[in-house]
C-alpha cells in the first residue's frame, strides 16, 4: 500500500510547497529506494493531489534535527496513541495543521531539491500510522546528501539503541530488500536512498533514510 497521509509536496517556481489534503502523502517518491536502487515498492509510488496553498512553508530545523527529534518521539512513545497533534508538535517543534482526529501533519521545504513531512492517517486497511519522510520533486534525482547527515546505519542503530528490535526481509537470492524494527506495541519500518543517483569511481555511496512509517 501507499505510505498514508494528507501532506503532497508539488514544485513551483523551483521551490517546494505542501498542500494539504485528504489523500495521500508523496513523502515516499519513486526515487525512493529500499538498499537496493534497482528495487520499487508499492511504498515508494508518489501521488499528487490537487493543491490548495501555494505558499510553502520554510523548515525552521535541518533534516539532521527532523530525524534527532522524530527518534525523540519514539524513544517517548508506547504505542501509536501517543502520536497527538500535540505530541508530534511539540517533539518536532513545529505547528501540525489538523484536519479531523485521524490527519493531521506537518510539511515544509528544506531547499531547492528536498522536503520534509510527518503525517498521520488512520485507513480502514493499515489502521492508525505515522508517515515521516524526506521527498524531492517528482522526475528529479538530487543527491541525498542534505538529508544524510543521519545516514541508515546511525538512525536504525539509534532504533536499536531505543528497545526496537531489527528483522531482515529477503527477497530474491537472499538479498535484503528493507527491514522492520519492532517493540512491544509499535512497529516501524524504514527505507533508503542511495546518496548519490549513480555510484562514484572511488566514492562512498551511503545509504540515506527517505521514510520511516510508524505503525
């Protein structure tokens, strides 16, 4: 299924600006990719909506402190019920907009290339669940590296670190295609992208957190 949630991100005047809607969240691009960046997922198809506001809000935190705090709210939380308005507000530090008692969330541009989101959405088919994400404009392939500061490796140790417990899912030949990250009451899968869109000669190609979805 596609990550869920109420904030699209759309490109105007190469700028970013989130729309607020009743549908889904693009935090998960098609230039999304789970370690491999060969392999797609239902997860990572964006869909736009229709936007309503055309003004995009300016991100008072970098992408390094949106992932230091979205790690600050699951180490305080116990379950999906403890992601509120409130809950969410005051551990991103930012002013979630608040549609119905089921969506709610928050967008912003980092730059030029990148935006960020956090929404929350409750399906009749996933149930409540919390979407984070870092999302580039649609057909583009910026590098990773504003939002690497945080790289996979650090994030999901720093899940580890918190209680969650790491299990692989393979796929074809055995090759890991994501991994899901769990603790008594909530569940949390994340997933990647590659650095740079094609491998350097001689350069490091770390793999970076593109969403993280909270069940």
């Amino acid at each position: 299924m596609p990550a869920q949630g109420y904030l699209a991100g759309y490109r105007k005047n190469r700028t970013w600006a989130f729309a607020l809607s009743l549908a889904v969240i693009s935090v998960c691009t098609s230039d999304a990719v789970a370690f491999s960046p060969t392999s797609k997922s239902d997860k990572e198809k964006s869909v736009m909506t229709t936007p309503v506001k055309s003004d995009p809000a300016q991100s008072t935190i970098t992408a390094k402190e949106a992932l230091q705090r979205l790690l600050g709210l699951l180490r305080e939380s116990k379950s999906i019920k403890d992601f509120t308005p409130d809950f969410i507000g005051k551990g991103m530090g930012v002013n979630v907009t608040v549609v119905d008692q089921d969506t709610y969330g928050y967008g912003a541009k980092l730059s030029k290339d990148w935006g960020w989101g956090i929404s929350r959405q409750n399906s009749h088919v996933t149930g409540p669940r919390i979407d984070f994400g870092f999302s580039s404009d649609p057909g583009s392939n910026p590098a990773a590296t504003e939002i690497c500061d945080i790289d996979y490796i650090k994030f999901t140790s720093e899940l580890e670190a918190i209680g969650f417990s790491r299990k692989e899912n393979r796929g074809e030949h055995g090759r890991v295609v994501s991994e899901n990250f769990d603790r008594p009451h909530l569940h949390v899968q994340v997933l990647a992208q590659a650095e740079h869109p094609q491998t350097q000669d001689g350069a490091t190609n770390r793999s970076c957190v593109k969403t993280v979805i909270i069940q």
